[in-house]
C-alpha cells in the first residue's frame, strides 16, 4: 500500500490542481502530501508539478506519467474488487466511512437507517468509523475528503457510481393545515402566485420556480415569492409546520409530516417534479458488497416511505 499512496496522492493533487485539496480527499496533512509527491518525484528523476503562489499545474512529464498512473491505480482497484467479490458478501462493514448526506432526509431518516445497519452487522476487527456530514450543498467526491454522497436529483455525466434509492421520488406541495385555515388552499399552479411561499437555496441559486405536471400530462412552471428563504431544506419543513407559508419537499422528507397531518399535501391531480435520490461514490472500487448492502438497505427503506407517495 505504501507504494500506491503516493500514486493515490499524484492522481488527486493533478485532477484537484492542488496538494491542499488532495491532501483533504486523503486525509493527509498538506506538509505530509507535499513531502510524498516530492518523494515522487526523486524517485522517477522528473518535476511532476509546476508549483505557483496561486496554482498548481503539471508539467509535461506530469501530464505523460498521469494515465500511467491512473491505470496502475485501476488495476490494483480491480484486484482489490476481485478479491472482495471472490471473498463473497460475508465481509461485514468496516473502517472508515465518511458520508455526505442532504440535510432533511439525512436527519430525519436517513442517519438512523445507517445505523440500524451497522448495529445488524456482524463485528469486523477495528469496527465501523462513520463520518456524517449533514447539508444541501453538494460535496465534492473528487476534492473533499468524503467518500460516499446521498444526493437528491438525477446523477451528474461523470466518473460517479450512483446507486438508486429513491428513483420514482417527486416534490409534493404541502402546508400546515394553520396555514391553510387562514388563507385557503391553492387549487391550480398559478394560485401560488397570491401565497407565501417558502424558498429553498442551493448556493447561488434560489429554487423559485416550482414545476408540476397537470392531470392532462401537461408541464407547467410557476415563479414564486415568499417572506423566508433558507440553504437548509429541514429549516423549510419546519417553517411549513409553524405555518409560515407553502413548502415544496421532497416526499420523502415529509411523508411522516403528512401521514400525521401535521401538513397537508395540496394540488390533488397535479404531479410535482421529479427528486430522485441516489447513493453516489467515485469508483466502483469503493462500492464493496457491505457497501452495496447498506445502499440496499437504504433504498428497502425509501421504498417503504415512497410507497405512501400517490401516483396522482
């Protein structure tokens, strides 16, 4: 393993275009990671870095080595995935897992599910370190030092593994019924307009313009205002469930709100868009049977809430 680290370091640091950002990905220190490709380098006798104040790039000896590198990182991955999959699916989960989850279904459900699973695991020599993160913005595999990442929507076209775990997923409309007794309910998209609406914040971006399908199979957006906007989708739950204006969530964030009745869904009919969530990891060395058990188990209990989700 000693020999492929700083392969593993050299790979990261040119797709990052940067030793901190490697070294995060590996859980390395940025003197250590430094160190390791400088060791790299004397041992293949080449500069593999041009190293600046602001950037770091490859010089053209770097370049030449990268697929080099790469195709012997994959080959030791491919027999490390043999291995695994010769050693059956009885190798239970262990050592370090570090996951990116989406704030309100991940506090809600989705660190419980995780560690029902790891408690049902048989015991494995060192057990299980979990690492959760718990936020909308959307970690990045490559550059953070996160392995594994739950994400709402429909998978990037990258090197990603993404796992399926809510696939027929939908936005529902929903309010408290507080809210709905004092100013009614919307009966089409475009009743949004006279409501407050309660926005929700990816970055940069405000997620203001809510999409349905009609009844008649006809797509229709709407532009909405509201008095609150927040980055955290478990913050606009619980303004929904104060009464403080409409929400549109995710089913499986607010399937048990609903099944209780402390929301209301709203627009019988009307399909909200599309939210599947998936399990996603960089590789298909990282997806170990425990691993692809686990997505498993996940996706049994998605299932069990989407299965309350109408079909109108």
């Amino acid at each position: 393993m000693d020999r492929f680290a700083p392969l593993q370091l050299f790979v990261a640091a040119a797709e990052a275009g940067s030793f901190s950002a490697a070294a995060r990905r590996l859980g390395l220190g940025p003197v250590q990671a430094s160190a390791t490709v400088a060791r790299l380098e004397r041992e293949l006798g080449v500069r593999l870095f041009e190293r600046t104040t602001r950037r770091l790039r490859l010089t053209e000896a770097g370049a030449q080595w990268l697929p080099h590198a790469r195709q012997l990182l994959a080959a030791w991955e491919d027999g490390q995935t043999a291995l695994r999959d010769a050693a059956g699916d009885a190798q239970p989960l262990s050592g370090r897992l570090r996951i990116s989850l989406p704030s309100d279904v991940g506090r809600q459900h989705l660190w419980r599910w995780i560690e029902d699973f790891i408690a049902a695991e048989p015991p494995a020599d060192g057990g299980v370190q979990l690492e959760l993160r718990l936020s909308d913005r959307v970690a990045d595999l490559v550059q953070e030092p996160v392995d594994f990442a739950v994400r709402y929507g429909e998978p990037p076209d990258s090197g990603l593994v993404a796992l399926p775990l809510a696939p027929a997923n939908r936005r529902v409309l929903c309010a408290s019924p507080a809210y709905l007794a004092r100013h009614g309910a919307p009966r089409t998209p475009a009743d949004l307009r006279a409501h407050d609406c309660l926005r929700w914040r990816l970055g940069d971006s405000v997620h203001g313009r809510w999409r349905f399908t009609s009844p008649d199979g006809e797509a229709c957006a709407v532009d909405v205002s509201g008095s609150r906007t927040a980055d955290d989708g478990g913050l606009v739950r619980e303004w929904a469930l104060r009464g403080l204006g409409l929400a549109y969530k995710s089913w499986l964030d607010t399937a048990d709100d609903l099944a209780a009745g402390r929301l209301v869904a709203l627009l019988p009919g009307w399909l909200g868009e599309p939210a599947p969530l998936h399990w996603m990891a960089v590789g298909r060395h990282r997806m170990t049977p425990a691993l692809r058990r686990l997505a498993a188990s996940l996706k049994d209990r998605c299932d069990a809430l989407s299965a309350t989700m109408p079909a109108r």
